[in-house]
C-alpha cells in the first residue's frame, strides 16, 4: 500500500472520454508552476545566505553558484514534474496532485468540480 492512499480524494463522477485530460490539465500545470516558485524561493533564500558567509566573489564565481543550484533544483524536479504531467492522463490525477501539494505543502490553486481539498 502506498503512504497517499491512506488519503481518501472524493471525486467527481467519470467524465466522457477525452475530457479528463483537458479539464485536469489546468490543475497539474498550476501545481507545476506552484512547485517550482516554491523550490526557487528556496534556492534564491539559501544562495543568498551563502553569499553572505563567502564574502565578494568574482562574476564567474556568482555564475558557477546560480548554474550548480538551478542544476540542483532540476533534478530536483525533474521526477515529480514528469508524474505530474503524465496524471493530467491519469484518472488517479486528484490524488497524486493532492500529494504533491501535502509533500511540499503547497497552496491548492484550483479544485476541480465535485472535488474537495483537505486541510494539511
């Protein structure tokens, strides 16, 4: 058994073929878009506090810190941006968002119909 079924989702009736896609696509883009502002606030909060315990450093320096940590958060994300995508097909899609969002304690952005969000 999987840690997230222990989280019931309640979901809407089955919709016509062809429509699940395109009404949770929205969803995963948003839940996309939330995961990577959350993971560069991150990135840009902890480069800086290493900046300032480095003292000056040279403009390639700078451009060696920005390029490893962006490498970072990629692979980082590279994982749960391709889940993420491949559910907008998937009709456990609701659940896996819900994961993600319970995992990096992000804001729910939309809802689809006949769908609830748990509080955290």
């Amino acid at each position: 058994m999987h840690p997230a079924d222990d989280y019931p989702v309640k979901q809407a009736p089955f919709p016509p073929e062809g429509a699940l896609t395109m009404d949770r696509e929205p969803q995963v883009e948003a839940t996309i878009a939330s995961l990577k502002q959350h993971f560069e606030a991150v990135r840009q909060r902890e480069v800086k506090r290493t900046r300032g315990r480095l003292g000056q450093l040279s403009s390639t320096q700078e451009s060696a810190i920005e390029s490893l940590t962006l490498g970072i958060i990629d692979q980082f994300l590279h994982a749960p941006v391709t889940i993420l995508k491949a559910a907008s097909e998937d009709d456990d899609s609701p659940a896996i968002i819900q994961t993600v969002h319970r995992i990096f304690n992000l804001e729910p952005q939309l809802v689809l119909p006949g769908e609830e969000w748990k509080a955290h």
